[in-house]
C-alpha cells in the first residue's frame, strides 16, 4: 500500500518541528542522538551490503520506512534530513582517512592522456601513497573521472577486436588487456576494472562511454539543445546582456514550449516518477539549471555584474579605437618620431622583433616609435586633504576586542589639490605639476612643509628659505624630474577649483619651453607629441595657437572620449592606482608622526599636500620599469596596438574589421587568449562519444572568441526550437539589434575615410568637444583644430555680442517700462491724495452740517425744557424734540404715543449731565426761570452720551464765552447726535 502523503504545508511542518525541538529535555536530547547515530550505522550497513551483492542502489522506499518507524522517537525526522547525516558521516570519515598531510590530489589531463608527459610518474607514486594510507576507492574515481572513462572504453574496445578475431575471450587475455592499459594509463592496482562490466557493455554495443556515465546517473532529456542554449547564453554576455538563472529557465521553458524536446522532458519526468503538478511537468526549475551550470562550468561561470556607463558602452569599440591608432600611429610618422615598416612583424613588450607570436605581445606591429622620449602622455590624478573617503590600503586590517570595530583617526580639513605627471614613452618621468585649490599663492603651501626637518639659521636671515628649501629640509619643494640630463622642478599653480584649466596648460608648456626641454628635437626636424584626455581645457584657443606655433610647436592628441581606462596610461594601476594608494598611506604616516611629536593640532593642513606628492611619487609616476609596463599594455610603444585585442572591444568588431585583422596577423594560430585551459581541451579530446556535441560547441565558442564578432550567423540555434515568443524572441531582437548596429558602424566608418563625415558634422558642430571631434575623424589638435577653435570662438564672441545688444535693448526697454509704469504710479499717487483732501473738507462741511442740526435740536429742547416746567404739559412733538437731542445710533425709531414716549424720556434722561441735570432739576422744582436759563443755555455743557464723557470727561461751566470752548461743545454735540 502506498504511503499516506502528508497534506500538511511546508511551513505547517516546519512550525511542527520548531515546536517538538523547544519542548525537548535533556534526556529526549540524548536519547535522538543516540538513535540518530543507530540510524546511520545501519544505513551504512546496509550500502556495503548492497556494493558486495553487486547492485546499483539500496532498496526503494528504504529511507522512507525507515523513518516511519523511528518519527515517534525523533518527531523532526525526515528522509532529506537522515540522507545528510549519512553524508556527514561519510565526509568526516573521508577526512579522517585522508590525513593532514596528504600530497597534491589534483590531476591534469595531460598527464592522465600522456603517460610520457612530466610529472606523470610522480602522480603515480602520489596516488599509490594514497592508496596505500586506506584512500576509498570510490572517491579516487570521482576525482579521476577522465582517468576511469578513457581506461575502460580502451579494454572494452580492446577486448571486443580480441573476441572478434579470436571468436572466444579467455580470462588471460582479458588480464593481459588490462595489465597493458594500466601500465599505459599509470594506473594503480586497487582501481578495479572488471571483465563483466566489459562483457555488459559489449552486450549492449556501447565500447565508449561518457564519464559521466561511468559515475552513474542519467542523461537529461534536453541535451539536443544545450549547446544551442550555451551559445545564447555566451552571445548575450558579449552584448553586455548577460542572462541571469531565472531568465535562463524562461529561456529554456519558453524555447521547449510546443515542441517535441517538451515532449521528452514530461516522458522523462514520469519515467523517473518525479512528483510534480501537471502543469509543471513540461517546464524545468532550479535543479535543472544548476546540473545545467555544472555540465557546462568549463564554458559558463556565475559571477556578480559589473557595471558599465552608457557612455562608455557607445563609445568604446572597435572601430573608435583602430581609428585612434591609425590617426595617432599617422601623427607621429609626420612628427619624424617613428618609422614604418615594410611589412608588419611581431615584436615584445620591450620592442624586439621577434618571429613567433607566442613570444610577442599585442598584435603585429607596422611602426617603430624611434623617438619615445619625445612622446609625452599625462593626465589629472585627483587628491584630498581630507581621509573621510580613503579607502583601505591594501585590505590592511587591526586587531581588535571581539565583537568591537576597530577605529581609526581621520582628518576632515578638506582642501583638494591634481597631480599630473607627465611621462614620455620610455617611461621615465618628465614634469611633476600640482594644482592646489585657492585663490592666493601661499609660499609655505607650494613649498611644502616637513616638521620633522631641522631648522637652519635665523627667521630673520635674508637666505633662510633658500637654506632650508630642498630635499630632506623643511621646505622640500615639490618632485624634481630630469629629462636628457636637465632638473625640471615641480610645477605647482593655485586655481579655485584645485583642477587644470586652459591657462594652467598653457603655462605648463611654456614652463618645458623655458627649460628647452625639446630644443634639441625641434633643432634635428622632430616634433613633440602629446597624448591626453579630451578635457575642456585642451581646446583652449591661446593654448592651441601656442601649440601650433612653429617656433613652440607641439602635436597635442586626444583619445577616444569615454575610453579613457583603456587606453590612457595616466589611468593605470601603475601610476593612478599606486598614487591614491600612496597619498593613503602618507597621509596616515605624517598623523603619526605629529602623534609622536606631541603635537595639538596632528590633522592634515594645506602645507603638507607638497609632502603627501613627494611621497607617493616615488611609489607611482617615478618607477620606470611600472611606467613601461602600462605602456605597452596600452598599446603604445611599442606601437603593438594591444587594446584592439580587448574582449570588450572585439565584441563590437564589424565583418569588414574581423576580415582585415585576420589578414594583419596571417599566423596567428589561436587567436586572442583561449579562456579554456589545457586541461579542459584534453578532457574534451578524450570523451569522444558524448550525446551532445560539446566538441563542435568548443570549435564553435574558440573561433567566436577569437574573432569576438557577433551577427546573426553566429547564432545557429536548434532547428526545433520555439524562439518566436517570450525569453526567446527577446534575446533574438538583441541580437539583431546588434547586428544592424554593426552595420551602421561599418557605414560609418568608410565614410570617416572617404573625408565625407567629416566635412558634413564640421557644419553642424556647435560646441567644440572631444566627442564632436572624434565624431569628425579627428585626434590630433592641429592646424584643421585651431582655424576651427578659432571660427568657433568667433561665431562665440558674435553671439555674445548680439547676446548683449539683445540684452541691452531688453535692459533699454525694461527701464522704459519701468519709467511708465513709476509716472503712472506718480499721477495715482497725486489723484489719491487729491481725492482724500476732497474728502476731508467734504466730511468738515458735513460735520459742521451734522452741528448746526444738533444745535438747532438742543436749542429747541431746551426752549421747551424753560417753557414748560412740568412734563404733564409735554405733548407728543415736545417728547420727539427732546428725545431727539438725547437719541443716540443704537436706538430704534421713537414710538409715536404720549406713554411710549414718557417711558422712553425716563430712559434716556440718566444721558443727561451736568449742568443741563441740574438745570433740568430746578426748573422741575420751579427754582429757576427762563431767562436764567438762557444763560444756562450758552454756558453749560449739553447733553451727551456715556462713551461721549468716557472719551472727554465732565466739561466744565467756566469761560462760556470763550470760542475754544464753544468749539468743544459743538463737537460734544455733534458726537452725542451721532
């Protein structure tokens, strides 16, 4: 009955096994491990069991039962984990065996297929001591898989040609067989080879077999088409399109999908009862690729990527760079500095001829560089005073308190500061010049500073810098070079942005000139040259037009812009490299020496940048031996064109290109560097009957590398193949893509010689750049360059001064805009206050109005108040008169009965002050007359609100005759009505 398979998820029973392995004690601890180490002794057991019975493997569901029965016991027990604990044991145990000093286990190829090959006798004796010390048997096997499946396809083939000659196979030829393949083969006598293998194999007409096959295991049922997968793979990694795992089984799956290699696949997996859904059976998944890795590891490899600037992408390729070899190679048969070859030959990295290529470096050479001194290269190095972004020298590490990081002081005064070194050919430095950020020359900063030198003499000496300036005082100065037998001293500029700039190189050259450092080349017809980046300050025009000077004349050559890393020597590791690492270390070393000198301040200041250059200049731009090696690895002296073999270029190689370099080097044998060892090609040479085709595939990959050239006949994929959809019509279209880019580069590069390119983008150019020239056919800053600079410069200072006119009329009209727009706001200003003064007398006459109506009002009250002293005799107009001189804003509208009227009297009459209070009193009492009241009238004070005599007060009764006075009551009143 078949076994019951758990339905529970994987992370079901993983939590399950979590929890049974927290509950556990120390006894059910011991107890598990007890049975664990019962389980795989009988494991083991029973596998020697099964190697004596002679049989293949152990018996099905073996594991599973046993696990079954022990899974009470041991909860966490599975099938996966019991298979590696036996594999743990088998490892330790193997360890163990083999001892701490065993000898070299590896074996080569050469000395497995070549008996007579060196080192093949002292294999022997290595693998006899092994086998002597209890080495497994089984575990030489796997290491010498070649060894096993070369030895026994020759007994088997061996011993049928004897069966058929013979008609009979006796046992004593069948040993002599054997003897005479071990003593070919080196062979030791514990490696079994057994006459019923060789019977079986006859049986079955398979006299050869692959190695694999000897090691057991089964073929994939997708090999047809791997090699055709590999060269996808491999086209896609020159692209720069590099396919990940993931992507190569969408590749695998969508390339299968509908065909008859699907087909064989699910029979595959149904045969073999591997358990998988459906819809799964025709796909593969991680296993497949990782075998899939592992059957090609001689071809393919997994490793992390790189990246690679667009830019750069565009820029460097093939073309771009033998375009530069051919401008430059021309520019310096013109400057009288080289000479050409008849034909073209070989020479090594020292400039020998040589006849064989295996004893030369780069490609064939068609010119000698006669003159290298006089061959300049050079570039910007950049340099901080500041260690934040200092890396670490060399992968140095410190010891330090477990689980602690050790620390390290480090100084953030920032000042930045450019070396260039210049070199000529023969690697020998020329001018050290450094470029210090400010603004102001600073003699102790160009000078430089080392405290630990000795003072000599006074401050106050007339010659006490010249004293203690030089190598080993306390001014050391900058590197001094010689050049055929002059001192040039270190150049050193000041520049707010501490980088090179047109004028700096102008004077650069003017400083070689003082020192007549090529007088005598210019005296015998030669011609400085040159070789540098495509920086702005190149197409400095009084720079060119010094440089095109016959009197000052240098050939000045740009390289291909964004290629810098390739071909400019200023990059190398040799010189850029080593000098950054330098500057590190000196940097570290002046802090400790502060340290030890007790010193306050111990940080890197703007004095030491002097002696942080002198520094690392003698481990960088000052050796010559490096400085050639950069060199002529670069390609230029000698002339050896050596980037032209560069993968990354080659990939970009037209037809055209790939034909005239196979003409160029008409000998060459193997190409550029085989990446495939000797080891793998004799492998490859002695399985000769494989299912795929890895032999083709191997001549297929050696003339592709060697050419690197992708088309789309590179690329023949299986005929079965289903590439008309998902990965695979994605990795068509790059390489189609790639292809047409090929095209056009090829187009472009026969008109860069028919001189057509070049005259139509010297019109459209609008900015003079290294990328605009180089698109023009140019390199060389000559005369061509300078009449263009200069047209350029022209048309420059045309459009600024049309920029300013333009400006100027803009400036013109804005002001008189502005003038408009302030008259404007001038008449506005003049209309408004106009407009208030009008208002102002305006509110007067209406205020005078609004007084004249209260006085009227006031006047008629108080007639009535004198008249009739009694309220009883008040009629309804007498309530609306009076009330009217007390009615304030917030009141309604008067009511219109006598009682309504008299209620809101004795509302309102509290609003009455003063005199008028009392007045009102007395005539109430009958205690006053009319006509005294009339004086009352002229003198007193009115009625007014209460925020009225918040805001003045009481007035007084006096001077009633006075005009203030009668202005103050008018106002009261005006206020009150109001």
């Amino acid at each position: 009955m078949a076994p019951v398979k758990n339905t529970r998820s994987k992370s079901a029973q993983k939590a399950a096994r979590n929890a049974a392995k927290a509950t556990r004690t120390n006894d059910q601890k011991s107890l598990q491990k007890n049975v664990m180490r019962s389980l795989v002794t009988t494991v083991l057991e029973k596998e020697n069991e099964v190697k004596q019975a002679d049989k293949d493997r152990l018996p099905k569901n073996y594991y599973k039962e046993l696990v079954k029965g022990f899974s009470s016991i041991i909860p966490t027990l599975t099938v996966k984990s019991l298979k590696n604990a036996v594999a743990y044991h088998k490892r330790k145990n193997r360890s163990k065996q083999n001892g701490a000093n065993v000898e070299e286990q590896s074996l080569t190829t050469a000395a497995l297929s070549d008996p007579s090959a060196p080192g093949s006798n002292q294999l022997h004796n290595t693998q006899e001591k092994q086998s002597n010390k209890g080495r497994p048997k089984q575990d030489f096997i796997r290491t010498n898989k070649i060894l096993y499946s070369v030895a026994m396809n020759e007994v088997t083939k061996m011993t049928a040609d004897l069966k058929q000659k013979e008609g009979i196979l006796r046992n004593e030829s069948f040993k002599k067989i054997v003897t005479e393949i071990r003593q070919k083969r080196n062979i030791p006598e514990d490696f079994e080879i057994k006459l019923k293998t060789v019977k079986r194999r006859m049986e079955r007409n398979r006299m050869v077999v692959d190695a694999h096959e000897c090691m057991g295991g089964v073929d994939t049922p997708l090999a047809d088409i791997e090699p055709s997968l590999v060269q996808i793979v491999l086209c896609m990694t020159k692209l720069r399109q590099s396919l990940t795992s993931s992507q190569i089984i969408q590749l695998v799956n969508s390339s299968i999908e509908g065909t008859v290699h699907q087909e064989k696949l699910i029979a595959f997996k149904r045969q073999n009862k591997i358990d998988q859904p459906e819809e799964k059976l025709g796909k593969v998944g991680r296993n497949y690729i990782a075998a899939f890795l592992k059957r090609w590891k001689h071809v393919l490899s997994v490793n992390k990527a790189q990246k690679f600037e667009l830019d750069r992408s565009k820029w460097a390729t093939y073309s771009n760079f033998k375009h530069m070899y051919d401008c430059i190679e021309e520019a310096l048969l013109s400057c009288g500095l080289a000479e050409k070859f008849d034909e073209p030959v070989w020479m090594d990295m020292k400039g020998n001829i040589v006849k064989k290529e295996e004893d030369a470096f780069g490609q064939k050479c068609t010119i000698k560089v006669t003159h290298p001194e006089y061959c300049l290269v050079g570039d910007e190095v950049g340099g901080n005073t500041s260690q934040k972004g200092d890396g670490h020298v060399g992968g140095k590490k410190y010891v330090c308190q477990k689980g602690c990081v050790p620390q390290q002081k480090a100084s953030k005064r920032d000042k930045k500061f450019t070396v260039i070194g210049l070199t000529n050919l023969k690697g020998e430095p020329v001018m050290c010049v450094i470029i210090i950020e400010g603004t102001q020359r600073l003699l102790e900063v160009e000078l430089g500073v080392d405290y630990l030198a000795e003072l000599e003499g006074s401050e106050e000496d007339a010659d006490f810098i010249k004293r203690n300036t030089g190598v080993g005082k306390r001014f050391p100065g900058g590197p001094k070079c010689t050049f055929k037998g002059k001192e040039v001293p270190c150049f050193v500029r000041f520049h707010e942005s501490g980088g090179i700039t047109g004028e700096i190189l102008l004077d650069i050259f003017k400083t070689m000139e003082h020192y007549q450092l090529f007088h005598e080349a210019r005296a015998n017809g030669k011609t400085p040259f040159v070789l540098m980046d495509g920086h702005g300050s190149r197409f400095y025009l009084p720079l060119v037009t010094y440089l095109n000077n016959p009197s000052s004349k240098y050939c000045m050559s740009i390289g291909v812009p964004y290629g810098t890393s390739f071909w400019q020597v200023g990059d190398s590791k040799e010189q850029n490299g080593c000098f950054k690492i330098g500057t590190y270390r000196a940097k570290e070393e002046i802090m400790k020496e502060r340290e030890n000198l007790m010193m306050e301040d111990v940080g890197i200041l703007p004095s030491d940048i002097v002696n942080i250059v002198n520094r690392a200049w003698d481990k960088s731009f000052a050796r010559v031996e490096k400085n050639k090696k950069a060199i002529a690895e670069r390609g230029w002296f000698p002339y050896n064109r050596n980037l032209l073999r560069h993968d990354d270029l080659r990939i970009t190689m037209t037809e055209r290109e790939a034909e005239e370099d196979r003409k160029l080097n008409t000998d060459r044998t193997t190409g550029s560097p085989s990446s495939f060892s000797s080891t793998t090609a004799a492998s490859m040479s002695s399985i000769s009957s494989c299912n795929t085709d890895i032999s083709s595939l191997t001549d297929s990959f050696h003339s592709h590398h060697e050419t690197s050239l992708i088309t789309r006949n590179s690329l023949i994929p299986h005929p079965t193949l289903n590439l008309s959809s998902g990965m695979g019509m994605y990795v068509l279209k790059h390489i189609v893509r790639e292809t047409d880019l090929a095209k056009a580069r090829e187009e472009i590069e026969q008109e860069k010689k028919v001189g057509v390119r070049k005259k139509t983008l010297l019109k459209d150019v609008k900015k003079i750049t290294a990328a605009n020239m180089v698109k023009c056919g140019e390199y060389v800053i000559g005369k061509s360059v300078e009449e263009w600079i200069y047209e350029k410069e022209l048309a420059r200072q045309k459009a600024e001064e049309e920029k300013q006119q333009r400006l100027k009329a803009r400036l013109d009209a804005k002001a008189l805009k502005e003038e408009q727009v302030a008259m404007k706001k001038k008449k506005r200003e003049e209309q408004r206050k106009e407009n208030e003064k009008k208002k102002r007398i305006a509110n007067e006459e209406k205020k005078k109005r609004q007084q004249k109506q209260y006085k009227e009002r006031y006047d008629r009250a108080m007639e009535i108040m004198r008249n009739k002293r009694e309220r009883r005799t008040w009629n309804i107009k007498d309530y609306k008169i009076i009330l009217m001189a007390l009615k304030q804003k917030s009141d309604g509208a008067l009511p219109s009965t006598l009682n309504e009227l008299s209620v809101c009297y004795d509302n309102w009459k509290d609003r009455i002050t003063g005199e008028i209070a009392m007045e009102q009193t007395q005539v109430e009492e009958g205690q006053l007359s009319v006509e005294s009241g009339s004086s009352v009238e002229s003198g007193s004070s009115a009625v007014e609100s209460p925020s009225s005599v918040e805001e003045c007060g009481t007035r007084s009764s006096g001077a009633a005759s006075s005009s203030t006075e009668l202005e103050e009551d008018s106002t009261l009143r005006s206020q009150i009505l109001l």
